[in-house]
C-alpha cells in the first residue's frame, strides 16, 4: 500500500462518526485491543455507504449483479484510545483500481491521530465469484463525493 496520503487531515474526510469506547474494546492494559480497530474500521465504511445514500455496500453492489470482497487490510498505530474516550472514525475512498478499491479509515482523538487502516475491496460478480471491472456509475459517485479525489490506478 501506498501510505503517502495516510496524513490525511481530519477535515479532509467527508465521513466522521464519533463513538465511545466501550469495556469490552480494552485489553488488560486499559486500551482498546488492536484487532477492535478493525471493526472500527467495519463502522467507518459502513457509514460511508450510508453517506453515500446506499446505507450498506451489499445493496449497492447487489443492483449490478456484484458485491465487493475484502482482501488487503494494513494498519498502522500511532496513539491509544482509552475507556470511555470518544472517538471520531473518518472514512474515505483512496484508490479506485480497475476492479477493486480502497477504504482509508483513520481514528482520531479529538486533532491526534491514533489508527490508519486500509482496507482493499475486491469487487467480484455474484454468478462466479471472480473480479469484474468497477461501474462506472460508483467511481464517478464517489469522486463527486470526495473533497479530495482517490487515485486511479
């Protein structure tokens, strides 16, 4: 993955969803176990969709005949979130490839940035399960959408 747009600011997200950190997301020392990033994460592209107006990507996808299959993830940590604290998953689209995309999610504390993930979706034809090209019609969404405007590859 190309990490050079992982500063990314927070005002450059165009998803933010504020949530409190739960007892059962901590470990045994008080911060938030590292795979419940992940399912942050699952919150932050979730909403996006929901942003999107299409509230869950199944649906989204399943108008086409297709749905999406995650198959990279890469995190990076650079702060704790703590019992109790709130804070903001940002979600945006990156990087759109000829069959697949990538979802950047950060999570913040209020300014400081504690978590990068990206997360690469493979978009795949319902019938047989292998990649098929990207519509049209979801880049060109998006990229209306974005404040900034995910790479092409």
């Amino acid at each position: 993955m190309d990490r050079s747009n992982w500063d990314v600011p927070l005002g450059d997200f165009r998803v933010h969803e504020t949530v409190r950190v739960r007892f059962n997301e901590i470990d045994g020392q008080n911060i938030v176990f590292n795979g419940n990033y992940l399912i942050y994460a699952d919150i932050g592209v979730t909403e996006y969709f929901r942003a999107l107006g299409e509230g869950q990507p199944g649906p989204y996808f399943h108008q086409y005949g297709t749905d999406i299959r995650e198959v990279h993830v890469e995190i990076d940590y650079h702060g704790s979130a703590r019992l109790d604290e709130q804070i903001t998953i940002a979600s945006r689209i990156s990087r759109f490839g000829r069959t697949s995309f990538t979802v950047h999610c950060a999570i913040f504390r209020e300014a400081e940035r504690l978590t990068d993930i990206e997360i690469s979706y493979a978009h795949i034809d319902l019938d047989g399960g292998g990649a098929t090209p990207l519509p049209g019609s979801f880049i060109a969404e998006v990229r209306r959408f974005e404040k900034r405007v995910p790479v092409q590859d």
